[in-house]
C-alpha cells in the first residue's frame, strides 16, 4: 500500500499518537475507531498499522509514556519531609495542567486496558504513589506530620492535586502560581493540621 501523499514516517508516528490521545479524551477509547484516527491524521486507515498494532497499543503506550515521564522528572529534592512535599505537591499540579487530556485518559481510561496492560499502568501508579507515601511516613517518623494513615493521606492528596485539571484555565481568576500556592497551604494543612 502506498504511503499517503504528504505523510512522513518521523511525523505521522507523533501524528497518529497525538490524534489517539485527543479523540480518546474527547469521545472515549471505545467510541473511537481507527478510521477516525486515520482521518484526523490524514492518512488511510491501513497506513496506521505501520505506526502501531491496535488501538489497545496506542491506549497502552499512551499512559505507559505518561507515567514513565511523570516518574522521571521529578526526584525528591532532599531538605526533610516537609519541603519534599511542597516539592512533590507543586511539581504534581504543574507537570498535570500540562497535559490534561492525559490526565483525563490516565483516569478514566484504565478500565479499557487489556488485563496485562492494567498490571503494568499500575504498577507505575503505585511506584509514583509510593515516592509521594515515603515522604509522609518519613514526616510522620519525625514528627513533622500528624496523619493517622499515610496509605490513606497519599491516595487523599493525589486526588485533590489531581483534580485541578479539571476545573483551572489558564484565562480564569488564579494563575498556576497561584493555584500552586493555595494548594500547598492545603497541603501542608492536611498533614499538620495546627
């Protein structure tokens, strides 16, 4: 099969992946076909095989990719538990606002994993889950924090951070440094309450 005018196997990979990741926020994974990826592409259907297997794929490498850069590009800073969890804290909502749509797949999506896939996009959520757990058992070791159950409190204070995609735009009241802010003062509220 001929490859379609205009079409470049270093662009319409990138191409095909950034078209999944916006009809699959936009109209779900299940809804969405590989003709319609093909057509936001501008490539024919076939064509899409040469850039990945199955739309499963696509969903797959998707969040795999999103987590894999979420666990890379942030380390924690050192400096104690408390500025570790600012740290944590702020770097969350700026990498998330970045990329809502995968936000929203990384979430809402996970259901429509293949069972072998879904082991694999969780083990990462738990790695990611685990760093943010070991500075608030640290803070609690030293005293620095007063929290009941630390498993309890990360599963807490990912889903509030988290949820700032949800509702922020950039044209709103607050600008990211502001959100940031406010979000850390309830942060640091949840894990020394005064």
């Amino acid at each position: 099969m001929a490859r379609t005018q205009g079409s470049h196997a270093g662009t319409t990979g990138p191409k095909v992946r950034e078209a999944a990741l916006r009809l699959f926020a936009r109209h779900g994974f299940a809804a969405v076909s590989m003709r319609q990826i093909a057509a936001e592409v501008g490539v024919q259907a076939g064509a899409l095989y040469l850039y990945t297997p199955d739309k499963q794929t696509l969903l797959f490498e998707l969040m795999r990719d999103h987590m894999d850069d979420l666990l890379s590009d942030w380390a924690p800073p050192g400096g104690g538990p408390m500025a570790e969890l600012e740290d944590f804290a702020r770097h969350h909502i700026r990498y998330h606002l970045d990329r809502p749509d995968l936000v929203f797949i990384a979430y809402m999506e996970l259901r429509n994993l293949a069972p072998g896939n879904f082991v694999v996009i969780e083990g990462l959520r738990r790695d990611y889950e685990n760093r943010l757990e070991a500075i608030l058992r640290a803070g609690l070791a030293e005293g620095a924090f007063d929290i009941a159950d630390p498993k309890l409190a990360t599963m807490a204070l990912i889903s509030m951070l988290t949820g700032v995609t949800t509702w922020f735009r950039d044209d709103g009241r607050l600008t990211r440094a502001d959100v940031e802010t406010i979000y850390w003062e309830m942060v640091r509220k949840v894990v020394r309450p005064e």
